[in-house]
C-alpha cells in the first residue's frame, strides 16, 4: 500500500492511549501516514515514541486498505442496510451511519500486551447524511 494520505479521500485518525506509567495521554495519527518507512507516533503528553514492528505496521496497513475499500464502494454502501429484527418488526440502518456513527475498534496485540487502537474516520462528503 503506497497511498499518502491525501489519496485517502478522508481522514482516518487512529489513537491508543500511552503505555507511559501516569501518563494519560492519547497517541493520535492518520492512518494513512503508517506507510511512511520512518513513521513514528508520539505521545503528546509524555513525549514517549512509538515505533512499530513489521507485523503491527502490516495490520495498520490492511485496515488502510480495508478504508480505502470501503470508499471505493461508497455509491454501493450508500443503497446498503443493515437490517435489525425486533419485536415490532424490521428496522434497517444505513451503512453509511453505521460506519461514521458506531466505535470502530481494533484489539492488536503489542509486546506483551492487547491494545485498543480506536479508529475515527470522517465522511468522505458532506452530504452522506441527507
């Protein structure tokens, strides 16, 4: 995957909270920049680097991909449902909200430990929700 993040057409922040013992901070970069051979996150607070091994990059770079899929098939996705049964009956949600509105999280494993990496990604036109 060689995108720069401006091909993207949208931004796809990820975060994770600091591994620093007392810090609070949230280590936050566009998903798009992963690409990059030198990337490195920092935690703003604590200033504490982060680098990521082959394998960690290569899960961040297939959820790019996974991104940038998704926004190729917007035109498809924007006459998608999702349909919940319940008791009254059938309630469809668009695809489109579901992807902007719901908490898009994924749990790597790092060292010795399992991270929440959250992901927020924008939408990719003002009008995806008229």
């Amino acid at each position: 995957m060689t995108k720069p993040a401006s091909q993207l057409g949208a931004k796809a922040q990820i975060d994770f909270n600091c591994f620093t013992p007392d810090c609070d901070g949230v280590v936050k970069f566009n998903l798009a920049d992963i690409v990059s051979r030198d990337f490195q996150a920092v935690c703003p607070k604590c200033h504490h680097p982060y680098s990521f091994d082959a394998g960690l990059k290569d899960k961040l770079e297939r959820m790019l991909e996974l991104m940038v899929a998704i926004r190729k098939a917007e035109d498809i996705l924007g006459d998608s449902n999702v349909s919940v049964n319940v008791a009254g009956g059938e309630v469809r949600i668009p695809y489109a909200l579901l992807l902007t509105r719901l908490n898009t999280l994924i749990t790597l494993e790092v060292g010795d430990r399992k991270v929440d990496f959250h992901l927020w990604v924008e939408p990719a036109s003002p009008d995806t929700f008229r």
